[in-house]
C-alpha cells in the first residue's frame, strides 16, 4: 500500500506532462496546416490572376494578327498587284488632296485672312477625305465580307476596324507626302506647334473611325443610309472646317461650327500649323468628350449587328 502511493504520483505526473505534450503538438501540427493552406490559397489566387491576365494578352495579340491579315487581305483585294499595286494606298488620297490644293491655289488669292491659301486648304480638305474615305468604305463593310465570320476568330469589329485602319493611315501618309513637296516648293511652312497639330490629326482620326462604326451599322439595319449617305457627306462641307476657320464667322454663328468635332480637330490642326496668329478656337474637354461617346455607341453597335447581316 505504501509502495503504491509512493508511485502514484510520479506515474500520475508523467501522465499530465504527455498530455499535455500531445495537445501542444496538436496545435501546432492544426497552426501548421492552417497556414499551408492558406498559402495554397494565395498562390492560387495569385496563379488564377496570371492566368486571367495571360489569356487577355494573348486574346490581344490573336485579335491583332486577325486585323492585320484582314488588311492584307483588303489591299490585295482592293488592288490587286498589278500595275502600282499597293501603292494606290496612299496614291488615290494623294491624287485627292494634291488636285484640290492646286486648284485652289491657282484661282485663289495667295492669302486669306493673312494665311497662305494652300497651306489651309491641305490643312483643311487632309482630315475632310479622311472622314469621307472613313465613311464611304464602311457602307457594307459586313455584307460584303460577311463569309469571313465562319472562321471563329473574325468578328465584325474586326471586320470595320481594319477597313478604318487602312484609310486612316493610308490619308495621314497622302497628307504629310503633300505638305513635304508644299513646303519644298515655298507655299508652306513648318508647323509652328507639332503637339497641338498631332493631337487634332489624333482626334479627327478617332472621330473618323466612329463614324464609320456607326456608318457601317446603320447600313446593315437599313438600306435608306446608304442612299442618304453621298447628300450627307457633300452637304456637311460647310460643317467640317475644310475651307474656312471659326473665327471668320460672325460671333454669334461660331457656335454652330463648334458643335462639330471636325471643325475642332481641323482648328486644333491649324493651331499647330499657324499658331496663334491664325486665332484657332476649339475646347479639347468637348472634343475628347463627343469623341468618346460617339465610339462608345459605334462599338456596341457593331458588336451587336452581327444579327442584321446577310452573307452574300
């Protein structure tokens, strides 16, 4: 009996320190796994993150291949590779801008409010044929190439996109060979301000685009814009700043060529070209903001058109 209690309390202790050991491991083994898996959790999220971003990028970059090979395919079709070939790009804007310039140079006085004539008819009729070229070619722009949307990744955006592309470029390049020989030949000078004269070349372009995303929209869903479209064009000359400037209008008319977002790119064009002896007149606030509208309802139509498209 004495032997007994005599070793009950050391077996009884030895017991509490085991147990207590064996709780202390069970939590460390539980904090252990609680934080392996929330490091799993992080990385996981971190390795879905890279994944989503990975597949936009290469969403990009197939979309891009896409446009590209439609603008080959365009000028190839458009002309061919006989002849000038492709060169016709950027020779039929050339041969638009070039005409006009003479003509008008010939049988106008040299100066008109104290600007030189030619440089504001280049100025003024480069980003008219931009807008025009824009919108000519963007008339059944789907209907015409509607069999190439069985191939999965061709879409209409796509479709528009490489035609507005291909004009834009195509008139910048016509433009700036036209100014070079103007300004070789003395009937023009440098730029004054190359930023303000980019950003309206940057802004009628946009605003080029949307209106061939509208244009091509419209003309899927009904064949009346296409046979509104040619009086349109010609009718809103006066409207596009291609031949006079803001500030030679009375005062209380100017508003209504500010409302047109290529009167304020071509005044912004001619501010960089003149600078501030030609007294431009323009908000760039309006302009960014018109702009951005017009594309926003150019691409939800055309994503949405797809519906309206009979392939012929």
């Amino acid at each position: 009996m004495i032997f007994s209690k005599f070793l009950a309390k050391p077996v009884c202790g030895v017991w509490a320190e085991l147990w207590k050991a064996r709780q202390h491991l069970k939590i460390l083994v539980s904090n252990r796994f609680d934080k392996h898996k929330t490091q799993n959790t992080l990385v996981g999220v971190v390795f879905v993150k890279k994944n989503k971003e990975n597949s936009l990028m290469k969403l990009f970059f197939v979309q891009s291949k896409v446009i590209f090979a439609l603008m080959l395919r365009e000028l190839h079709t458009r002309f061919g590779r006989e002849n000038l070939g492709f060169l016709w790009f950027i020779g039929e804007p050339i041969l638009f801008c070039a005409g006009v310039s003479i003509v008008w140079t010939a049988i106008r006085p040299p100066y008109e409010y104290g600007l030189p004539m030619t440089a504001i008819v280049i100025t003024g009729y480069v980003p008219l044929t931009m807008w025009r070229h824009c919108i000519s070619r963007a008339i059944s722009a789907f209907r015409s190439n509607g069999s190439l949307m069985f191939h999965r990744q061709v879409t209409p955006l796509d479709i528009i996109i490489n035609r507005m592309i291909l004009e834009v470029v195509g008139t910048i390049i016509a433009g700036l060979i036209v100014c070079v020989f103007a300004i070789f030949l003395g009937y023009m000078k440098s730029p004054v301000d190359y930023k303000i004269l980019y950003l309206g070349i940057f802004f009628q372009s946009v605003f080029s685009i949307s209106c061939g995303l509208l244009v091509a929209s419209l003309s899927e869903m009904s064949d009346l814009m296409e046979k509104v479209l040619g009086i349109f064009s010609y009718l809103s000359i006066p409207l596009s700043g291609a031949f006079t400037m803001v500030d030679w209008a009375s005062p209380k008319y100017r508003w209504i060529l500010l409302s047109s977002p290529s009167v304020e790119s071509v005044e912004m064009i001619r501010a960089g070209q003149f600078g501030p002896t030609s007294h431009p007149h323009y908000n760039i606030l309006f302009t960014i903001w018109i702009n951005i509208v017009l594309l926003i309802i150019g691409i939800s139509l055309t994503i949405r058109i797809k519906k309206y498209i009979s392939i012929e």
